[in-house]
C-alpha cells in the first residue's frame, strides 16, 4: 500500500522532532566524577556521606570512619 503524502508528512515531523531532546545526550554526560551520597553503614546502621562513584540502584552500603577504624 503506498504512502499518502500526509503520512509522508507525519513520518517526516516525528523523525524531525525526535532529535530535538530536551537535556544533554546521553554521551554527554559524565559517569566518572564522584558525588556525595547518602551510605548506611552494615555494621552499625547508621547513615553518613560519602564521596564516591556509584551508578548503582538503592542506598549504597560502606562502611562509617568510625566502624572503618574498629577491628
């Protein structure tokens, strides 16, 4: 069945439109600095902030400077 020229049209319109995304790409964007983020300790249970990279889902687990230092 061949194409109309409004489905020409309409096809035209949404492959125009769809490379007008709103933010950075997706190469633009830094994975590899650190941020500060919210850890719960495993030992202790208690939450502190950490510098560190995480791509990861949930609460990251680490360990607090005060469990850390114990044995």
């Amino acid at each position: 069945m061949p194409l109309t020229q409004i489905d020409k049209d309409f096809i035209e319109e949404r492959l125009s439109s769809s490379h007008e995304v709103d933010g950075p790409d997706f190469d633009e964007i830094k994975y590899d600095s650190k941020m500060k983020l919210e850890c719960i300790c495993p030992k202790c249970g208690q939450k502190h902030k950490m510098s560190f990279h995480w791509i990861g889902r949930g609460t990251p687990r680490k360990y607090c400077p005060s469990c850390k230092g114990r044995n």
